[in-house]
C-alpha cells in the first residue's frame, strides 16, 4: 500500500471513529445513571419490605459490582484489539 492510499484510509475511516467512539461516551454515561436510579429503587423497595437500610444498601452494591465488572471486560476488548 502507498501511503496516499494509507492516509486516504484514515481520514475515510475518521468520522466513523468518532461516531463509535461518541457512542461508547454516550452508552457508559446512561450505564452510570441507570444503575444509580435502578440500585435506589431496589434499596426503596427492600426498606419498604421491612429490611433494614444498611443490608439493603450492601445488597445493592451488586447493581455496582455489575457495571463495573460490565466496563472492566469491555475495556479489556478494546485495548486487545489495539
């Protein structure tokens, strides 16, 4: 290959990186303020079933656990395809 055809390569392929990578932006921040929202509706309805708030905030912890075990593996596929 040529490195005409090489740069020409990269800047065709520059707004489709970008959009993934804005995707990938977009999809962690919703990630994060959905387990928030979803780890205080369980806490809620855990309480609201007569379970005390500490047990019930350590059983939510897993909501937390998840994402992020979620973010760890994700991040470990990105950085092998590098």
């Amino acid at each position: 290959m040529s490195e005409a055809s090489t740069l020409t390569s990269v800047i065709r392929s520059t707004p489709y990186l970008i959009r993934m990578l804005l995707s990938l932006s977009w999809m962690y921040a919703t990630l994060g303020r959905r387990v928030r929202k979803t780890k205080r509706a369980f806490e809620e309805q855990l309480i609201l079933g007569g379970m005390a708030k500490n047990d019930a905030v350590r059983l939510s912890m897993c909501f937390d656990e998840l994402k992020n075990s979620m973010t760890q593996t994700l991040r470990q596929g990105i950085m092998r395809g590098l």
